[in-house]
C-alpha cells in the first residue's frame, strides 16, 4: 500500500471516572495501531463500548491521545499547528456523530449548519453556489425534497432523518475521509441501502476514504473493504472483509459472526454464549481481556496481552492461541509480554 | 375489535398474574390514533389512524420507514407529547384507564411504575448534568422508595442485568457510549416491574452478542413477570426471533399488524413486502441492492388515494382515488385495496399473495 491517507499508532486514550474516592483508569482504546489507505472503507466492528467512538473522536481531534499518534498522509498531527492547517484537516476529516439527537444545533435550521460548513471549507463557492451544494447533499442523502428539509429545525425531523442531516453536512466539506460513526444505526433497510450505496458510490467515483463503525455486520460486508475488530480497547482482528467474515481467528470475532443474525433463520445463539460480564476495561491487568469468556483461553492468555500479528497476509490477530494455531505461539507470548512490560512501566 | 387477539394468546404462555380478575384484557388498546404537528405553515398530520391492542406477556413489535410517525405514535401513547404536537383524535386505553385524558399529576404515579418508556435518544431522555446512580434513586425516590441501600442496590442489579459494572453508577451520560447510554435506559426502565415497556429503537447501538444477550435477558424477565413489550425497531430479525405480532406503518398509517409470522411468511400488505425482500446478508454472493424505490410521500402532500400507491409495483387505477380501510386478512389485517372486495384489481393484474384463514393455521 502507498502512503496511508490516515494512519494511527499506538493510539491509547485513558479516561478517568469514578467518584472523589474511588478513582479509576477507564482505558477506552489502548495500543491500537491501523490505516486506512485511499478510496478504502474501513470498518470497525465490535462490542459495545470497546472504543470505537473514541478511535473516531480521536481521529477527529475531538480528544486528545494519551499517547501514541496519528498521521494524515504521512503528517503527525501534532505537526499541524496553524488555523489554517488545522481547518484544512477539519474539512478533509470531518466525522458523522454517533447520535444524531445531541450533535445538531437545536437553534438553527438544518441548512445553516451545511451551509456554515460551506463558507468556512468551501470558498470556491458563492452564496448561490452554497445554496445548490446544500440541496445537492441532502438530496444525495434521500432527504427530498431538498429545499423543503433544510428550512425545517433538527426538532423537527425524525431520528433517522436528524442523522441523513449529520451525514450530509460531513458531505458538504468535499471530504478525503468520513468518519462515520453508526451513520446508519437509525434508518430502515431500504434508506439504509440507499446510504450505503451512496457510501460505496463516494468511494469508487470521487476517491473518498471511509472509517465505518457500525453493528450491522451485513452492510459492512456489502461495502467495505477491510475490517477491524475491537473488543475493551483492543484491535482485536483486521483484514479483508471477507476473509475476515468467512474465517474469523480471534475467538470474539467467531462469537461476534455466529451471532450475526439472519431473519429467515431462528437465532444460532444461546443465552450461555451471549452472557458475559462487561469487559476489563477498567484498571486493567495484562493479559487478554477476552479470556474469561473464551472458551480455548489457557494459562498464559490470563498473564499476558496477546499482540496483533499479521498471521496471514493482511490479515492481523491478537490471540495467543490463532498464532500458536501457525506455528508463532512463541513469539506471541514474547513480543505481548516485552509489551507489558513497557506498559506497566508507563 | 379482529381476530388476531385469538392467535396471539396461544404464544404468551405461563404469564405472571394470570389468576387476576381481568386477566384477558388488553393491557393497551389504542383506537384511531391521531397526532398533529403544529408547524408554521400550518398543521401536518403525523399519525392518522393506527388501532393496537397489546395483551399482558405480549412483545408487539412495530416497524416502518424512517420518518413514518413510530416515535410521534410511541409519545401519543405515553402521553409524552409536547407542543407543537397534540392528540387530534382517538384513544388511548391502559389498564382500562383513558390516559389522554390524564393530566401530568394524574400520570405520575403511573410513569416508570407501571408504565416505562425508553426513548429513541437515550442521550435526550438522560439528564446529562446527573450521574446514573443519582437519575435512578430520584425516580425510585419519587415512587416512594426511601432506603438508601435498598435503592444502591436496585441500581446494581439491573446495571448488572444489562451488563455494565457498577462503577458506571458514578459516572455522567457523556462518560458512556452509545450503546451503555442505551442500556442504561433500558436498566431504568426495568427499576420496578412495570405492566408495559415501550422502547424505541432500544438497541440500535448494540453490537449483536450484547443485543441478544440482552433480548434474552428481556424476554426471561418478561416470562417471569409478565409486562408487555412494545418495541420500535429497524431490525428484522429481532422482530422476527422476538416479537408476537408486528405492526407495519407508512406514512402515518398503520397499513398492516397481524401476527409476526404470518406477516413473515405473506406480507399483505406491498410495503410489508418490499421491507422484508433484499438485505445484505453475510453469506452468499454480493449481489447490488435497492432498496423500495421512491420517497415516502411529503406529511403535508399525501396522495388522495393509497399512500403507498406512488411507489407500490402492485397499483391499479382505483389506488389513486380510493382511500383503503383496514381489511380482515386472515388473521391479520391490512390496508391495501387488494383485500377489499369492492375494489378487485382488473384482470390480467399481477396479485400479492392474499392470505386466507385456512393458509394461516
Ligand atoms: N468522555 C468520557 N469520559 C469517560 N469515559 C468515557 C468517555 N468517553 C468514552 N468513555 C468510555 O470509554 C469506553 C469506550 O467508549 P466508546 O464510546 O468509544 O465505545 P464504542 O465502542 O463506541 O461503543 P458503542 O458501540 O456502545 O457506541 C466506554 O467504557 C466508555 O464508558
Ligand atoms: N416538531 C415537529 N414539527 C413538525 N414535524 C415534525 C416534528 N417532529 C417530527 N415531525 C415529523 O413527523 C414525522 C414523523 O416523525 P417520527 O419521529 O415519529 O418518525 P419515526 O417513524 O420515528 O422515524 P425514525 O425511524 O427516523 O425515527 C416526520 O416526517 C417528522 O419530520
Ligand atoms: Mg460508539
Ligand atoms: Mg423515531
């Protein structure tokens, strides 16, 4: 792959939480290192509450690391100091919130944020020239007609409506990379085709990267082209798509498959399979975090963080046991224990 | 009021309280609901006539296309609407109590005791200035539990139930993420053991293993304590693995309910049909998909006939003129001018299957 156009390493961001008393270290993303290359849609799958909004938020400089870094084509972002530059990224990387109820501006109508975006990203365009863009991506995101929906007020727009709006107005910007957080979580199937489709189209015509986060494990399969995996703040598993979904290795991303649902079928999963306690993600210890609901965890899986290994072409796994499956179980346990080490020093 | 009461009791089994007086009937009915919007230029209807009944033990699941009035219908029914929204017409029956006409006093003691609602925004139902913890014992607090330790460890119980640790008891909305802010609502709404939960899109931030975990979960404590679910949803295979019967809605209209399988099997009505045809699937070839071509009719612009009409592969001439009732179909019931007798399409004419009586048992 050439330059990366988005590139994380060893992202990591800690939150603090608790009460006065009885503080913690909530670690929601650690050591995640990932690309997303040009005209690719990534997506990033996972468990409820394993880090996905904060990778995108991150990625978004909404928060800022606790450590690691992330490059725009092949730039740290730290590097991007001036107002200027920093628009020029804003407006490159804009990113779709994950709920659409609370990231509109209840005081404006819906065509004053697409426009405000305009004027602020887009100044080859005059005010008639914002006027048309503004109605071309509402109408590209299913919202017709388009006059009509950008006079009215987010509160009076429906959920799944409130969210073609936040997608839109990431549209507007001419964007390299969206960062799109569940953009779809609140349609029906056959708008939520549309916007895939629109997905797909922005990629192969005008050469738009995408991070797409979603739980709908058959839309990721219908437009991307590579998948992550998250589980409680790790990269779990990434690789193409389909290799990934036909033969998942980390033992989450095999549970996170089976239960892909499918309505012809009676549901494959039982209560047992499904209960789990919520993931160690508070003061964590080494090791994997998976383990205590992995039913092929061994000894050192409870003491050491297994690391992602590329164990086929393209295809990474963080699970002692896949890499000992090809041979490399040793190194597994070397490299994620030198790891511990580094972290806990840290 | 139709048939289908009749097919449902057969699938509610072993329900909690079944030895109560009144026992058959229906926690809720709702009778030709109507919800206005005042807007500037005048007011829209957003809800125009949906007739439901959910029994005690039932899981009621309603979907529709994004825009098509749930959330406006699921607020007219928990006498949540603000203005510029107003009933317009119809009624609202639980327990055998009008709650339209309740005032805010008299729906207190009702709220979160009896009746729960888990809103489609859980960041807009959750005050974000306040901890779980503290959101909780008000409303427990407000219902008349008072004992400090009773209340902690209420909280503890059903944040364990929808599988979040307890630490998060101390933390504010922002410091959870989506799908904890869902289940969050969700624990809330489980606080006492109401007789009826309506959720709206409860789960759409859930990754599937935690969603059926927690429908499972949902549907145990449902068996055991037998409250009612209704349960607005984009996602058809939880309708289809969970729900009793499902109600189909366009355009402000409820233009199919019956019971969930059948509505599976023969879809009656050609928007329930064109929903459940092509969604991408993890198996099999990738074949490009469409979806239900067109756009919903505008609130203040909908045709004169059929709503669905401009859009259905199935109209005729009298689709465009004859405003569809609700007709008997089987067991369940549709509005689609096919199931009317009166108006037959012309020969030659390609049919959606009509269901009979006999096809459904
Ligand atoms: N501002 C914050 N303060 C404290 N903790 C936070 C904050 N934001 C996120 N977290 C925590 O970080 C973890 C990851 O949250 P995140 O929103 O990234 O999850 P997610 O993968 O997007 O989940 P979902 O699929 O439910 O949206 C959670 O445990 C959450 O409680
Ligand atoms: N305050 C308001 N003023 C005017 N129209 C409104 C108002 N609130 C909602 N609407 C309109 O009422 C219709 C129904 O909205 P509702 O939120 O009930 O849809 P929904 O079926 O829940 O959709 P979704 O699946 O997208 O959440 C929509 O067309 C919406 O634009
Ligand atoms: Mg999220
Ligand atoms: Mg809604």
């Amino acid at each position: 792959m050439s330059t990366p156009i988005l590139e994380a390493r060893g992202l990591t961001r800690v939150f603090r939480v608790g009460g006065f008393l009885n503080r913690h270290d909530l670690h929601a993303v650690d050591d995640a290192s990932f690309a997303i290359g040009g005209s690719e849609i990534l997506a990033l799958v996972g468990e409820s509450g394993s880090g996905k909004s904060t990778i995108a938020r991150l990625l978004a400089q909404v928060y800022t690391p606790s450590a690691g870094e992330i490059l725009f084509e092949g730039t740290p972002l730290t590097k991007l100091r001036s107002r200027a530059d920093q628009m020029r990224y804003r407006a490159a990387v804009p990113m779709v919130f994950q709920d659409p109820f609370s990231s509109l501006n209840q005081s404006y109508p819906v065509s004053h944020g697409i426009e405000r975006g305009l004027k602020l990203h887009r100044s080859d365009l005059d005010a008639e020239g914002r006027r048309s863009e503004a109605e071309r991506v509402m109408e590209a995101v299913g919202m017709r007609p388009a006059s009509e929906a950008l006079r009215k007020y987010p509160y009076e727009l429906s959920g799944g409506q409130r969210q073609r709006v936040g997608f839109a107005q990431a549209l507007a910007y001419k964007p390299k990379v969206i960062l799109a957080d569940e953009p779809v979580s609140m349609l029906d199937i056959s708008v939520r085709i549309g916007l895939l489709n629109l997905m797909a189209k922005l990629r192969d015509e005008d050469h738009v990267s995408l991070l797409y986060i979603t739980h709908d494990i058959a839309s990721a399969r219908y437009i991307a082209d590579r998948m992550m995996v998250m589980y409680a703040g790790h990269v779990v598993e990434s690789g193409p798509v389909d290799e990934v979904l036909q033969s998942p290795q980390h033992p989450y991303t095999q549970l996170l498959v089976a239960a892909v649902p499918d309505p012809r079928a009676m549901p494959t999963m039982t209560a047992e399979q499904a209960a789990g306690e919520p993931p160690k993600v508070i003061d964590p210890k080494p090791g994997c975090r998976f383990a205590d609901r992995c039913p092929l965890a061994k000894e050192v899986c409870r003491t050491t963080t297994p690391p992602l290994l590329e164990l086929q072409p393209r295809h990474e796994v963080a699970c002692h046991v896949a890499a000992d499956r090809v041979g490399r179980g040793a190194e597994s346990e070397e490299l994620g224990r030198a790891a511990d080490l580094v972290g806990s020093a840290a | 009021m139709t048939g289908t009461s009749t097919d449902v009791r057969t699938t509610t089994t072993e329900r909690a309280g079944a030895d109560e007086p009144g026992r058959d009937a229906p926690v809720l009915e709702v009778r030709g609901l109507k919800v206005v919007y005042d807007t500037a230029s005048g007011p829209v209807t957003a809800v125009d006539g949906v007739d439901l009944t959910v029994n005690p033990g039932e899981f009621v699941a309603v979907v529709g296309e994004s825009g098509c009035g749930k959330s406006t219908m699921l607020f007219g029914v928990a006498q949540l609407l603000s203005p510029p929204a107003r009933i317009a017409g119809g009624e609202v029956v639980f327990r055998g109590q009008s709650l339209v006409a309740m005032n805010d006093k008299q729906l207190a003691p009702i709220r979160w005791k009896n009746l729960s609602v888990v809103m489609q925004s859980a960041m807009n139902a959750l005050n974000p200035v306040k901890r779980i913890g503290d959101q909780y014992a008000d409303t427990m607090r407000a219902h008349g539990v008072k004992e400090k330790a009773e209340i902690t460890k209420r909280s503890e119980e059903v944040l364990a139930l929808v599988g979040i640790d307890r630490i998060h008891l101390r933390s504010y909305p922002h410091q959870l993420s989506g799908g904890m802010r869902q289940r969050a609502m969700i624990a809330m709404a489980l606080l006492f053991a109401p007789e009826l939960i309506i959720m709206d899109e409860p789960t759409s931030a859930l990754d599937v293993v935690a969603q059926r975990s927690l429908m499972l979960q949902i549907k145990e404590l449902q068996r055991l304590l037998g409250f009612a679910v209704l349960f607005v949803t984009h996602d058809m295979s939880l309708v289809s693995h969970f729900s009793d019967r499902l109600l189909v809605m366009y355009a402000g209209q409820e233009v199919e309910f019956g019971a969930t399988r059948t509505v599976f099997d023969r879809p009656a009505h050609p928007y329930s049909k064109g929903l459940l045809e092509a969604f991408p699937s993890i198996r099999g070839p990738k074949v490009p998909l469409v979806g239900i071509p067109g756009a919903p009719p505008a609130l203040n612009a909908m045709p004169p006939g059929c709503r669905y009409e401009p859009r259905c592969p199935f109209a005729y001439e009298d689709c465009k003129t004859v405003v569809p009732a609700l007709y008997q179909v089987g067991g369940s019931r549709a509005r689609c001018l096919l199931h009317s007798p009166d108006h037959q399409p012309p020969a030659g004419q390609p049919v959606v299957a009509v269901v009979t009586d006999e096809e459904v048992l």
